[in-house]
C-alpha cells in the first residue's frame, strides 16, 4: 500500500473511533441546587439519568458560576447560562467556551430591548434636548427581569457624570442625574442602606417629584416597576421614558387587540444617534437589547451537544430522554441551535448595547479586598467578576497576601481597604493593627452557634464557675474569642485575682493551661504552666476543634470553645463516634437558661480606623450590595453566585457558609444577654500595675471621703 494511503486509512480510522467515543459520551449537565435552593425538577429528573443506557448524568453546581468553573475545569460538559454569565465567561480565560443554542419562550431574536419614549409636545429633537426635561423611570429595585446595568444604561449615555472624590460612586451618578433633569420619578432603593437612601432622597428629592408618592419615593410607589414609566408618562408628568419595548407596544395598543392607554400618535421613539421614530414603526430603534439564555458547552463537546439536544425532539421514549427534556425545560421553551457555535464574547457583541452596558467607566474606582490565601483570592476574583457582571460598583480588586496578619497590616497602612476577620483574631486586629469593624457576618438570631461556652465533660463534677479554680483549660488560641471571654466572667463574678498583666492573673486561677499561640518565654514570665506538650501536640489542639480534643483526651477538664463546634461534632479530624451528648456547660450563675460567656459572630469586614467618610461608605455599600445579591436568600431562585457557600468543594472561605447576611453595627447589637464579644474587645482595658494603683488610688480617696463627710 502507498504511505499516503496507509495515512489515510490511518486518519479515517483514527477519526471513526473518536466518532464513536463521543457518540457514547455521557455528557454531564450542570445543575443548580444546594441546602437553600432545591429544584423539584433536578430532585426528581436527575435520579432518572442513572440508567445504563442514559446518555446525559447530573453535575450539581451551588450557583450558574458555580457551574462554569465546573465547565472550565472538565467537571461538567454544558449547562444553561443567564446573559450576565456570558459576561463573566468572556473574561475567564480558563474555559474555551461556545454558545451552542438560545433558550426562547417566544419567537423573537431577544428576549427583550430598551427604548426610549418622548412626548411629542416637549419638543425634544435632539439628545442635548433632553436637558431639563422630566424622567420617567422604572426605578430601582427591581429584579425579576430587569437589572440594575440595564436600569443605568440609559443616563450613564446621555447624562454627563461627574466625579466628585467627596462624594461615593453611587452619589456621583445621582448628582449627576438631579442636575441634568429638570425632575424625575426613580422609585425604590437607590443605595442598600436605608438611612442613606432616606438622606439621599432629600437631598436630590427632584428626582422623585414626579412620583404619586415623592415622599416616599418606595417599591410601593404607583410608578415603579416596568410598566411604571409609562404611566408617568402618558399621565402627563413625564417629557422621556425609559422602557422595555414590549411593554410599550402593550400601553399603547400597538400589538393586540386591546385598546391602548394613550394615543400613540402623541409620543415618538428617540433613537441613540438623536433621531425620532414614530411608535407605529416596524423596526424600532433600541438602546439596549437583552440576549436570551443560553446553553454553553466546552468546546470540544459542542458538536455532541447539539446532537443530543436535536434527538430530543419530538416524542421520545427513554425515561433519560425524558427526564433531560423536563430539566431542560423544553416542553415550555424552544431550544434553538444556532447556525454557527460562538464563543460568548462574539455572541454578545452581535446584540446591541449589552456587552458595552457592563463596560461603561466613569469614575474608575475599586475596593480594594485583602486575601490570605490562593483560594480566598480565587473566590474573591469570581466574587468580582459577578459583582461586575450585575452592576456594582466600585469594582472589587483582590489583593493577595501569605497570611491573614500581613493583610491587616496592608489594611492598616492603606494599601488595601477591607479584610475579612474572623473574631478570634478581632483584638489583634483592633489593638495592634488599629482596625475597626464596619460590617458582621449575621447568623440566624435564635443560633448559639458562636457563643462562647465553658465546656465540660458530661460525667465531670465541675458544675459552675468557681468549680474550674484549679483546673486544667484548653483554649483554641491566645487572645482569642475564648481567652478574653474567660477573663471578661471571671472579672464580673470576682474570680480573678487582681495580679497583672491579665495573662499572669489567668496562670494562678487555673493549675495548668494548653494555650497554642503562647510562647515559652511568655509561659515562664507569666506563671501559665503549658500542657499541650510538645510542638506535634500543639498543632493538635490549636484551633476550636483541637481545644475539644485537649477536653476530651484527659489534657484538659474545661475547653472554651465555640457551641457550634460539640453541636456539629463534624471535622476532618473529628471522630465521628463523638457526639455532643458527652458533653455538658458550664452555666455563670448556675442560670441554665444562659449558658454562654459571650456571643461571637463568625466574622467581620475590617477597615483602618482612620479611613476617610467616602470610602467607608463606598466599601460598605459594596458589601452590602452583593450581601443582598449574592447571599443566603438571593432575588433569583438560581443566583449567579453564592458568597455564603463552599467554595470548589471548600468550606468557609472568606465568609462562613452559616452566613446569613452582612449586617451593620446597629443591626449587630452591642447589647442583651450575653454580652457580644465585640462588646468586650471595646470596653476592655489593657491591665497593667499602673492601673491597679491608680484604681487602687480613686478606691482610698473615696472611703476618705466618705469617712471626712462621716465626721461633719
């Protein structure tokens, strides 16, 4: 045989069996579902996709992003994609992505656009005609099909932005807005904090003049929401109105038989080049147009994907054709195959206006957020990327660090402007790096997940606080939750003797301590006999699940320790045949209904003490803002991202998965019962001999006092 033609049959056989193993693939498809979000579609299709002759199997993801890092790392082989991923996938360069079909609920190219409506009699011609004209818009707020990108677009075009550096991001635009407007109604939330969106609306109150409700300016206003531009406008308040236009052929009565609010011979498209249509027009000129869903693939499966999705048309007899079908949805929606697969950035710079909304800079300004480690980085880039995809601003910058320490330093010295602490490091970071707390990770109010217990074993005999004199404790680490809760109660109930420093005061009142953290030199200076052994010891009861250990090996007879870590009575390290049952608290004041030292949150967002008024602010709004669209109860049954879940199959990383939100101090109150550790770390002061005589000074000068009156 000639060499060329042995190649030949090489090449054909070669591509025949790479034919038939993609022909045989079981493709993984991503779904969304997690302890807060369970489909009912997924719960019960996915089981369906077990079988042997089942081409399709279930990849399960926490969050759409979740799913296109699976993608991207070869876990997954397709999944359905929101516009705003497409966003984000443009920039990950990991995953060599394609397009491979719309999901469509109805035959249009979009699934919907934006346009511009002006009354006739404003006499607006012009884009600089605009000027002192009065806005109808949608308001913000608003989520269910409507994004905040989307609900800007329209004035970051035609309003020229200022960039006041004493006034945050988000003021700046509406500034902006209120001088360029003659009035406008922008109902609902203008900033996540209520008090400054309350300050906000009076300050530039034009800009919800035109409400029904100015004063409230709310979600509940008469003019909020999609339709509600147009009634602001044919009610004859409004000259401009931004709007979808599928609803606006709806008020008019362009495209049904019913019979329209307002004729709409008296209003007239405005065009983005300054030009008028009239509404009747065929072909109406959008600003903005949003893409349908999508599925995307990796590439190299594209191909593979369209076969199967094209085999699922029509009756179909497989149990797993079916079940794909359900979780797919294509019995409601149509799934269109285009013509040519596209790579996600050419597939949305064919629509107009959307991939260029998300690109629109003003003032460029971030939030610097300081990570610790190579995952915490990656989470907090994608962190960022969702952030940007949906509008938030100012941009999150991640900057990486060894270690949580070398991050507060940076923090301190203003090279980074937040970290994320966790309180057991919380007086470290206030007293040695001068960083305060401007946000909390909130957990469920009924938890006693972070409270700080004395913990002991069920069968111990020690049953209050002066029980524990002469015991043996382990702690977590020094100057952690658990230290300065102890010195805090036994101060309160005058169990600890007046010796300084507090160290050397803890030493007498326990007969021996396994405290990780604490050098030797420390121990011997300041009488804390050491019982964690040698250093392989040490490693093994640092942490809160290593001070469980100290207790329960016989090291220790109290461990103050979190009550979440006996509840859970899950670690990597922790034996499962453990359970909280062995142990008991130890309640102050033998009150069995409080039994906790104090009460912790798992974390907070730290900033330099001395941070200016306008970045304090903006680096909260950011925080609250993808607190609310990326927490534990986000505006979309399956969120784009989720910062309060494990992260690449990682748990807590930069935020608890118990978190619920991010609340503010006013929200994490200071006080009740316990007493909060942030309460503690702020009211406690330093012991030294100094303040021991001078107390000791103030007590003499009283009973004097007392004692000269006594003799008058």
């Amino acid at each position: 045989m000639h060499p060329n033609a042995r190649a030949w049959a090489f090449a054909w056989l070669l591509a025949s069996v790479l034919t038939t193993c993609v022909a045989q693939k079981r493709y993984r498809f991503c779904v969304i579902t997690d302890e807060d979000y369970k489909s009912r579609a997924v719960t019960k299709y996915c089981p369906l996709l077990k079988g042997d002759s089942s081409r399709v199997e279930c990849v399960y993801g926490n969050s759409r992003l979740d799913c296109l890092r699976l993608i991207a790392k070869n876990e997954a082989d397709f999944g359905i994609f929101q516009p705003e991923d497409l966003v984000v996938a443009t920039r990950d360069k990991a995953g060599d992505f394609v397009i491979t079909h719309n999901i469509q609920n109805f035959q249009t190219d979009y699934e919907y656009k934006l346009v511009v409506i002006v009354r006739k009699s404003a006499n607006i011609k012009s884009l600089r005609d605009l000027k002192n004209q009065n806005l109808c818009h949608p308001g913000h707020g608003y989520t269910t099909d409507w994004t905040e990108v989307e609900g800007k677009f329209f004035e970051e075009r035609v309003v020229p932005q200022t960039c006041d550096f004493d006034l945050t991001i988000y003021e700046n635009f509406i500034k902006s807005s209120s001088t360029f407007f003659r009035a406008a109604c922008k109902a609902g939330p203008w900033v996540p904090d209520s008090k400054l969106d309350a300050a906000l609306k009076k300050k530039y109150s034009n800009l919800c003049s035109l409400c029904d409700q100015p004063k409230r300016c709310s979600k509940q206003e008469k003019y909020w929401g999609r339709t509600g531009p147009l009634y602001c406008l044919t009610d004859v308040f409004g000259d401009v109105a931004w709007a979808r236009l599928d609803d606006v052929q709806i008020h008019f009565g362009l495209s049904s038989e019913i019979n329209g609010v307002a004729n709409p011979d008296d209003y007239s498209f405005l065009c983005e080049d300054g030009s008028l249509q009239p509404l009747n027009n065929s072909n109406p000129c959008s600003w903005l147009d949003r893409p349908w869903p999508a599925i995307m693939a990796q590439r190299y499966t594209a191909v593979g994907i369209q076969k199967l999705i094209a085999s699922l048309k029509g009756n179909v007899e497989n149990k797993w054709q079916q079940a794909i079908r359900q979780l797919l949805d294509a019995d409601r929606l149509e799934l269109v195959p285009l013509s040519t697969t596209k790579i996600p950035e050419d597939y949305l710079r064919s629509v107009t206006g959307f991939l260029s909304a998300n690109s629109i800079i003003h003032c460029d300004r971030h939030v610097k957020l300081c990570t610790y480690s190579e995952l915490t980085n990656a989470k907090c880039n994608w962190i960022s990327e969702a952030a940007k995809a949906n509008g938030v601003k100012p941009d999150i910058v991640c900057e990486e660090h060894d270690n949580i320490e070398k991050c507060m330093d940076d923090v301190s010295h203003g090279n980074s402007d937040a970290v994320i602490v966790e309180s057991n490091l919380l007086k470290i970071a206030s007293r040695k790096y001068n960083l305060t707390s401007i946000l909390y990770e909130h957990i469920n109010l009924a938890s006693t997940a972070y409270n700080i217990a004395a913990v002991v074993l069920a069968s111990s005999p020690i049953k209050s606080l002066e029980d524990l004199q002469g015991k043996r404790a382990c702690f977590s680490q020094y100057d952690g939750t658990g230290w300065n809760s102890v010195i805090y109660i036994l101060k309160k109930y005058n169990l600890l003797s007046s010796i300084c420093p507090y160290n050397k005061a803890i030493g007498t009142f326990f007969s021996e301590i396994c405290l990780p953290g604490l050098n030797s030199s420390f121990s011997k200076n300041e009488l804390i006999n050491n019982i964690c052994g040698d250093s392989a010891s040490l490693e093994k009861f640092s942490g809160e699940y290593g001070a469980l250990e100290c207790l329960r090996s016989g090291r220790g007879d109290v461990a103050f320790v979190p009550q979440k870590v006996i509840f859970n009575g899950t670690d990597t390290n922790w034996p499962v045949s453990h359970k909280y049952k062995e142990f008991a608290l130890v309640c102050p004041s033998n009150n069995t209904k409080e039994c906790s030292l104090s009460r912790t949150t798992p974390g907070q967002i730290m900033v330099k003490l001395d941070i200016s008024p306008t970045k304090l602010r903006e680096v909260k709004m950011v925080f609250e803002y993808i607190s609310n669209q990326f927490g534990r109860h986000p505006k979309q049954n399956k969120p784009i991202f989720k910062i309060f879940a494990p992260f690449d199959g990682h748990k807590n990383i930069l935020f608890h998965d118990e978190t619920e939100s991010l609340e503010d101090a006013d929200f994490h109150t200071l006080h009740g019962s316990p007493i909060s550790y942030q309460k503690i770390i702020e009211d406690s002061i330093e012991c030294s001999t100094a303040s021991l005589k001078l107390s000791s000074y103030i007590l003499l000068t009283v009973t004097l006092v007392i004692f000269l009156c006594a003799l008058v």
